[in-house]
C-alpha cells in the first residue's frame, strides 16, 4: 500500500510557491518540503486542514492511494 502526496501538482496548478504556501499556513517550510517530495509517514489533520484552506481543495485533491502490485 502506498499514498502519495500531490503537494507539488497543487502548486503547480495554483503557481504558487512552497516558500509561499509555508508564509500563508504557518507551517515550516521544511515540513512542506517533507510533504512535496512524498517522503512524510504521517501527516496531522490540523496539516491537511490548513492545506486544504489555503489551496481551496479536497483531501482526495492532496492524497492519493496507490494498492500494492502484489509483485512482492
């Protein structure tokens, strides 16, 4: 199982910056960063919340579930 985030494409789609999205939300920008290149293993709702708001957009909008190939 696999979520990936889709920070980035919502930026692009929006042409707004991480360092911009970081300055509107009050979350670091290192934790943003962590978020965009899909290396987070947990994200608050508090987050995903503020995310969500400032980008006008839908949870399903940021994560998206990818099942397993069962190629294991």
């Amino acid at each position: 199982m696999a979520i990936v985030v889709n920070l980035g494409m919502e930026l692009a789609r929006r042409r707004i910056t991480l360092t911009e999205l970081s300055e509107r939300v009050g979350i670091s920008l290192a934790n943003l960063s962590v978020l965009k290149n899909d290396r987070a293993k947990a994200i608050r709702f508090s987050t995903l919340d503020a995310l969500c708001r400032e980008l006008d957009c839908q949870p399903a909008d940021l994560l998206v579930y990818l099942p397993d190939d069962g190629s294991s």
